[in-house]
C-alpha cells in the first residue's frame, strides 16, 4: 500500500469513530491493490501488529508515532482482547500517586519483589526490562489521556504502588481515541482478519498471510484454529518487521489438558479467541516455546484475602488451609471440584475478616455484585441464614464453623496447619457474616515464546528472528513460576514500547 493510499484508509476518519471499538475496527475496508514484488503481496506497509489488547496497542501506537506505516490487526470482531475485560492493576514505581504519599520505591525493588515469585523460572533481565520502564509506561498512559482512580497496596509488594484507572477499557479507549485525533496518516486497524502465516525471505519475516472478513466461531472456539476456513486470504508486506501480540492460550482447553486435566476444568474469564494459533504457527517457522507448563491460578478477591475466612467444599467440610499460595489452593479447590460433579466451595467471612481485606476495591465490587463472573460476595446475619442460601445442611456448616473457631480460640489449626495466629482476630464470630463460592480462574498463561530484552523471537538456538517480534502474553519467561501481582500491565506496557521503538528503527526493506 503506497503512503496515498495508507492515508486515505487510516485509522479512523474522525475521532468520533474512535468512541465506538466496533466503529474502529469496522469503518473501513482494505482496498484491492495489485500485488507487488516477488511475494506477491496484496499491500505493504512498514509495521505489522497482530493482535489489539494492551501489548499490541502501545505497539502499534509508538510504531505509527516515530513515523511508521503501521497496520494493526486483530482476528476477532472488537478491538481490545483480553485486556479489554481485565482489571488491569498496574504496579508503577515513580508515579505521581507515589510522590504525593511521600513513598520511596524503585525499579530494583519492584525487581526484587518479581523474582521472589518467581522460583527462578524466566530470564531475569526480562523482567528488568518491565521495572525499569514501569515509570515510563505511566507517562506514555497519561500523556496520551489516561487516569488513574485508584492507588492502593498489593499482595507480594513491598510497598504501596498499584494504579487503577478503572479497568482494561480505561487504558484502552484513550489511546484509541488518541490514535483517532493523531495518527490517522500511519496508523490502521481492522478487526476480523486473522492471521494464519509469516512470508518469509531468506529467513527473514518481510510479511504475513492473513484473513480478512474472518469469523470467529465462537460456538466452537476449541477447534476453531484448526476447522475454521472462513475469510478471504490475503498477504500484506512489512518493510520493517511483524510484531504478535497475540495474547495467551488460556481458552485453548485442548493444551491445557495435555498440560493437567487440572487446569482445563479451571474458570476464564478471557476473550473467546484466547487460544493457541499464533503461538504454534510461530513455533512451526523456528520460534522456541517457554514455560508452557507453567500457570496461574487467580480469583475475584486476592489470593492474599482468603486467608481471612474458611473454605468448605459442598459436603460443608473444611478442606484446605486456606493460607496457601494462590496455585497450590486453586489445585485444591479443583480437585475438590472434580469430585463434586463441579459445584463450588463455599468462603465465608465475618465482619472482622471483612475488615482486614487489603484491596477493599476489589471487595466492593464483589459486594455490589460487580466483580465479574463469579466474583459476587453476599451478606447475612447468621450463619443459617448464609446456608440456606447456598443449599448447605444447617447442622452441618454449623457444625463446621464451631469447629474453626475453637481451633482459632486455641491458636492451633488441628486440621490443615493454618497459623491461626496471623489472622489479626478473623474469625466466623461477629456478625454479619459473607460469603461466596470461590472458583478458580486461570486468566493468564506465563508460557509463550521466548524473546530477548529487544522484544526479537528467538529460535530453538536462541538467535533472533530477524523481523519478528512479540510483546505481552504472547511470550514467555517474563515472570517465571508466577506473575506477581498488577505486573501484567507494565509487561504488555513496556515490551510494546520497546518492539514499537525498535521495529520502527529498522531499516525498511524493498518489498
């Protein structure tokens, strides 16, 4: 696509367009060119980004910045991905927030906070590269019409330095209607067109093969990569690189099954189109995969607040102690599941339980009934009451509950090892009492492929790629065993910055 062309089917015509997801991704067309160059490529701009959530978007959105033709695909029918339904916590080290509560931080202690979690799984210097570009990230969000609504603390980190600005689309829309009202000379984005393969040129990526009008199926979205043939094929040009932002596979139940039968029976609350295409078609061109049987369990409330209750399964039986690690617990709380035909168990708090939450922001969304699916935490006066009300035997969680709080009275959990001295006078006493079924999420996938500090795929023998590139979910060895929390954000953040910067630099090739 020549620069003429690119400018005259930009983004989007106006920045009302941009208020609209659907309006972005569906008010224009790619027009029919004839092709070009030896590939035979039905257009051809300098960058391509494939795949619309955070990583993606901060790509693309530094790509076009520094002057790139950029082009910006993404296979389902909306904008945004997954990271247009998460939270989106963002642990910053530097923010203003941090400055008017007088707190000092630094990237090595966010560093330091990382690598505690993460059982020396990953590379290191990855996730140095998410530290020490935390602060920058949080300009680039602000200066482009980003707020923050909240700054709270977090579970694993040393001190107070969590942004919230009120979920994915808060992050999202703004750069979107920046985009609109900026870039519309270079930067394009169309939504459902997938892409199926890289054009390669002497082992270097100059292009991708993709589908345009593309139909996601979402009756059948574990076979979708492999049965679904519909779109129209067509191969677009980078002169200077492909970057995959892709996402995760943690819809993809057919590889999280070879992984653990375990894991396929967890919730998600990710986009549809969260599976594994992209990661095995790069893979197939040399791309080495990481951390694949690596995973991360999560809930609506932190895994750091459930301590402050008691767990019993469906039989109303405490079975777990219930200050474990969030993996180790959502194991537990699985295999429980499994032998119960599914049904949840049950997690009940009193009021002073209810008191001690660290993110109380999380809490009231729960006890609004907003916290997402599952997420929603009920109040009752009693104990009956609270049973009656998910269909437990009276005498029975009764029974159980007398039997938690003797062994909170005596300081010593007979059953599962809890320290029943760390719960700072939690109990299941004082009314009035909550609770909610606690059910497993697995939202994020620590597996992908593996990258350098420069955001370049690497090969089974740890050489670049030359021209392809892949930031946010879509890699691997970022975080390690486990990603620490609000730190997903200022991956996608910071590996988008850095493969825009970089692809954008490149020299552009003859295509």
């Amino acid at each position: 696509m020549d620069r003429k062309r690119f400018l005259q089917t930009g983004l989007v015509a106006t920045a009302a367009a941009a208020a609209s997801l659907v309006g972005i991704g569906q008010a224009f067309a790619a027009p029919e060119t004839e092709k070009t160059g030896e590939e035979g490529f039905d257009e051809v701009v300098d960058v391509i980004v494939v795949g619309s959530g955070l990583a993606g978007t901060v790509a693309a959105v530094t790509a076009a910045e520094a002057g790139s033709t950029t082009l910006l695909l993404e296979k389902m029918d909306q904008l945004g991905g997954t990271s247009s339904v998460s939270g989106l916590n963002f642990a910053c080290t530097g923010s203003e927030e941090q400055a008017a509560e007088g707190i000092e931080d630094d990237p090595e202690l966010l560093y330091q906070d990382m690598r505690k979690v993460a059982d020396d799984y990953g590379d290191p210097e990855l996730a140095r590269i998410v530290t020490s570009k935390s602060v920058e990230f949080y300009r680039f969000l602000t200066e482009r019409g980003v707020t923050f609504k909240k700054f709270k603390n977090g579970g694993g980190h040393s001190v107070k330095r969590i942004l919230w600005a009120g979920g994915g689309r808060f992050l999202l829309d703004p750069l979107y209607e920046h985009a609109a009202q900026n870039l519309s000379d270079t930067l394009e984005a169309r939504t459902r067109c997938k892409v199926d393969d890289l054009v390669m040129r002497d082992g270097k990526v100059v292009g991708v093969v993709a589908r345009q009008n593309y139909s996601f199926d979402y009756s059948a979205p574990e076979t979708d990569d492999a049965e679904n043939t519909s779109g129209q094929a067509r191969r677009i040009g980078a002169r200077k690189g492909v970057i995959f932002a892709t996402g995760g596979y943690a819809r993809d139940k057919n590889l999280l099954r070879a992984e653990s039968a375990i894991l396929a029976q967890a919730d998600s609350m990710t986009n549809p189109g969260a599976t594994s295409g992209a990661m095995k078609m790069l893979v197939s061109h040399g791309a080495q995969a990481v951390n694949l049987s690596l995973f991360r369990l999560s809930y609506p409330i932190p895994t750091e607040d459930v301590c402050w209750g008691m767990l019993v399964n469906p039989d109303g039986q405490r079975f777990v102690n219930e200050l474990g690690s969030r993996n180790d617990l959502g194991v537990i709380i699985l295999k429980e599941m499994l032998e119960h035909e599914g049904k949840p168990p049950l997690l009940m708090y009193d009021s002073k339980g209810i008191e001690l939450f660290r993110d109380k922001q999380r809490l009231e969304m729960s006890l609004a009934g907003r916290n997402f699916k599952n997420g929603s935490m009920y109040a009752f006066d009693t104990i009956d009451e609270m049973a009656e009300h998910f269909g437990y035997d009276k005498q029975v969680l009764a029974d159980a509950v007398a039997r938690y709080n003797e062994m909170i009275d005596k300081g010593v959990d007979e059953d599962f090892g809890k320290d029943m001295t760390a719960l700072n006078g939690a109990a299941l006493k004082q009314p009035p009492f909550y609770g909610m079924n606690l059910i497993p999420n697995n939202n994020y996938t620590p597996g992908g492929v593996r990258i350098n500090v420069s955001g370049q795929v690497l090969d089974e023998n740890g050489s670049p790629i030359d021209g392809l590139y892949a930031a946010g979910e879509a890699t691997g060895g970022v975080h390690g065993a486990q990603r620490l929390t609000a730190c997903s954000c200022p991956d996608c953040g910071a590996f988008g910055m850095v493969c825009g910067t970089e692809v954008s630099a490149r020299e552009a090739s003859e295509l």
